[in-house]
C-alpha cells in the first residue's frame, strides 16, 4: 500500500524563522510529487516535483526532491503570519489519483 | 479563468439519508477527481472520471459513487449516509493526463447528524 509521511505534524514559529517540513514516501510506482496550502478549504498548489537534486523555488518557498532515499522538503524562509497553514504532501504513482500525507500544520506567531 | 466550484458549500443531513455533491471543473479541464477529507484520515481518494468514464476508484463503500457529464462536470452521490461520513469532500480538476496538476475546489463540508 501506498504511504506518505509527514512531519513533524504541528510547528510553530516566530515570524521571521526558516522552517522545514519533511515528506517521505513508499509507493509502487513514482511519477511526481506535489506540495499544497491549505488555508481553509480549497489546498492551492504549490510545487511539483519529478526529478532528484532539483530545487523549485518561488518567492520565500522552496522544494527539493531525493527518489533515492524517498523524501522531499520544503522550505520557507523569513516566515509570515499569511504562512500559517496545513501543509499536504501528495505523490502521484500515475494511475490517476494522488496519495497525501496527514499534513504539517505551520503556525506563525508575530 | 474560473477555478473549480463547488456546490452546495454546507450540507446538514441525518443519518440515511442520500446526498448528491456537484463540482464543476476548470474550464478546458477533462478529468475530476473526489477526495474525502477528515481530521484523522487526512486526504483520502474516492474516484476519479475523465470523459464520463470511472478510471480509479479508491477502497470506499458502494454507497459512494459519481458520475461525469459531458461538460465535464461531476457529482457525487452518498446513500444511506453513516455518522462517520461526516468530512469535508473536495473535487480536484486536471486536464487528465498522467502527471498533470489538480487544482482543488473549496470543497462541500457535510455533516450528518
């Protein structure tokens, strides 16, 4: 079956710090893996990724993948009150659906 | 470009009762997909269609099912509704093919009382 993994489940920082969440994964096939916010209800994308070693970045966020040892990290620096929210890793085995992690709630305090 | 809608938002049935959920997709996009979600189970997979036709189904009951139309929109239907279905259902679209994005709906909150 396949499994996804996040943490740490719940963060909270300060504004101004640089976090990391944390995403590893087993699954039968690999096609990519995606990062999504999730605010209230709608999770907006944020990154996909496809190949090991190459960083996508935009603004203050950032996200790498390793297909050798199955994780993914994202990164935020200089953190902001607007970056409070859950944070979904999903993988994608190309069959259509996507499998997510439970999640890394972000809390930033001012 | 409108992103994907959902409606109704907010839904209050009791138990055994039957629910019907609609999403609409972004336009241009051919594939839906329907996701449970609840605190303890995170995101979960419910089906997925593209073209009216049901390519992926994940491990829930029969009394969860969907269908496409051929505007592509969606909906899903819930019978006999349990106390456990309570959850937020979240309607992603994509243009279908292997790997491509979804982009995510604001979802329906049901509750079941």
């Amino acid at each position: 079956e396949d499994k996804v993994v996040q943490s740490p489940l719940s963060l909270v920082v300060h504004e101004g710090d640089t976090v990391t969440l944390n995403c590893s994964y087993e699954v039968t096939n690999f096609r990519s893996l995606l990062w999504y916010k999730q605010e209230k209800k709608a999770p907006t994308f944020l990154f996909m990724l496809t190949s090991s070693g190459i960083e996508k970045k935009s603004g203050r966020l950032s996200s790498i993948l390793d297909k050798k040892e199955l994780f993914s990290i994202l990164n935020i620096t200089a953190t902001q009150t607007g970056d409070s929210a859950v944070y979904l890793c999903a993988v994608d085995p190309g069959s259509y659906q996507l499998t997510f992690g439970k999640g890394t709630k972000l809390s930033v305090i001012p | 470009k409108a992103g994907v809608t959902q409606t109704p938002r907010y839904l209050i049935k009791t138990r055994g009762q039957q629910v019907t959920l609609s999403c609409s997709p972004i336009s241009g996009h051919r594939s839906v997909s329907w996701y449970q979600q609840t605190p303890g189970q995170g995101l979960q997979f419910l089906f997925e269609y593209f073209s009216e036709t049901q390519r992926n189904k994940g491990n829930f009951p029969g009394r969860f099912s969907g269908r496409q139309f051929s505007n592509s929109r969606s909906e899903m239907n819930v019978s006999t509704l349990e106390l456990g279905d309570s959850a937020l259902y979240l309607c992603a679209s994509s243009l279908g093919q292997v790997t491509d994005i979804q982009y995510f709906g604001a979802g329906t909150r049901l509750s079941v009382l």
